[in-house]
C-alpha cells in the first residue's frame, strides 16, 4: 500500500494521459480524464498493493471495467511503479505492451477489459470467492455510465447482493457522455443511485472529481458487512482542459500539438 497524494498523482495521470494520446494518436482523452481523480484516490489512499510484487495474494483487486480508460491506468501503474515510465512512450505503438485498452499483461493490471460489461460480473465472482476462503482482500471495479446499459452488470448486482458481498465495491465513473450521445438520450440511468438500493446495494451519490469526498466515501465502506456498496460519482468527462470539459467529441479525437501545448499550460496552471 502507498500514501501517495492523490491531488499530485491526479496531475501527473493526467498530464501522462494528454502526451500519451497525443503521441500515440489515440483517443479516448476526455473517459481518461474523468475517472482520474476516482483512481489517484484508490491507488493513492485506498488499496492494498506492491508494484514490486504485482500478484501478492492479500493485494486488493482493481478492475477497471472501462478499459477505454487505459492510458490513465497506465499513467497510475507506471508513477507508482509498475513497470518503467518510459514504456508511456510508446503507448499504442505497434508491439507495445500498452495496447489502446487495458490488458492483463501488464503488470498491476487484473483483468483485460473494453468489451464493456464483463467487469463487475468477474469483480462479484472474485469477491465471493474471497469470502468463502475468509479473505481478507477487498475487490474494487470501476464502471462506466454508458457501460451500464449492458444487462450483465444488473446480473451482477442481483448476485451481489443476493451473496451478501459487502468485499465489493463498484464506482461509477458518471460523466454523463458516451459514445453516441448524452446518457439521458440513449439510455436514460437516473435515478441512479435509487435503482442500486433497490437491488440490495449500498448506495451513495458524490462528485466524483472531489478526492476528499472520493476518500471518505470509500473509508467508511463496512467491507466486512452483507451489503456491496457502490459510489455514484458525478464528474466531468475531459476534467481539467476547459476545451476538452463536456465535449462528446473528445471521446473520439486526439490532442494535435497545439492543443497539447494548451491542455499542459492549464494543467500547470491548476
């Protein structure tokens, strides 16, 4: 386990992800800059883990069911130490190992994701199975709002609470953008935190760019109880770079030189 600020990881994941994307002709800029601050705060204050031994048993399991976000993954794994800082250079370069979504072949990753709805239903069958060998590990899985129209994630939160997995915790990563439109005109998901308490979740609704409401949150989780909780965190897709905030198109399109220029200046300016 780390005590890494989560204020300073936030920056440095999302100053990686813009020279990530950029050199890397990538996208997926504004789904990476949303959930940054939700993953400063868990590696940062809230996970069991070892970067020098990335499958220590008692470790507390990360999935990150939307892998789309995987160069702000990376950009955690390899501040905190993972792996080499200079792999991020060649991030969606032909033979790296950092592909475009995040794979399980890279150290400190659990589970290859990005065909969107697999996490939570791998998160609640490894939560149980730590219950029943009275483990003492937690198992985390954050989700994404669009990624919630997958009817398997409703299965699993059926069988979550059925099972009385209280080890779990899901965080959704509630930017309100996906990829073809606004959540509330494709599918609408509200009321969103009422819907998880009615399947047996303990709920709770926060902003999601907020660390210090991210970590006391997560604290006050009773891991040892009979109830999966779940945080509903309210962020801003592209959080941090005024013109990326709010625009369904950087879901899609990659930072140019200019534009990196300004995205870095703000950040240093933050």
């Amino acid at each position: 386990m780390t005590d890494r600020n989560p204020r300073d990881l936030a920056l440095s994941i999302r100053r990686s992800v813009l020279r990530m994307t950029s050199s890397g002709q990538a996208s997926h800029v504004g789904s990476c800059l949303s959930v940054t601050d939700i993953l400063a705060v868990l590696y940062g204050r809230i996970l069991k883990f070892d970067p020098t031994a990335p499958e220590w048993p008692e470790r507390d399991r990360l999935i990150v069911s939307k892998g789309h976000a995987a160069a702000a993954v990376y950009s955690a794994l390899a501040d905190l130490g993972y792996f080499p800082a200079d792999w991020l250079e060649n991030y969606s370069a032909p033979g790296s190992p950092l592909i475009g979504h995040v794979s399980h072949t890279v150290p400190g990753v659990e589970l290859s994701t990005g065909s969107l709805g697999h996490g939570l239903p791998v998160g609640a069958g490894l939560s149980l199975a730590a219950k029943r060998a009275g483990d003492t590990w937690s198992t985390y899985v954050v989700v994404s709002d669009g990624e919630l129209d997958e009817g398997s994630n409703w299965e699993a939160a059926l069988f979550a609470a059925h099972n009385g997995l209280g080890n779990l915790t899901v965080i959704v990563d509630y930017n309100k953008l996906q990829g073809f439109g606004r959540t509330q005109d494709v599918l609408n998901l509200d009321p969103l935190a009422d819907k998880w308490a009615a399947f047996g979740w303990n709920a709770c609704e926060l902003d999601g760019n907020d660390v210090d409401a991210l970590e006391n949150a997560l604290l006050s989780h009773d891991r040892a109880g009979d109830q999966p909780n779940i945080i509903i965190a309210h962020t801003v897709k592209g959080k941090g770079v005024s013109f990326m905030e709010n625009k369904l198109e950087w879901h899609y399109k990659t930072p140019n030189e200019d534009q990196l220029r300004q995205a870095l200046a703000e950040l240093r300016g933050a």
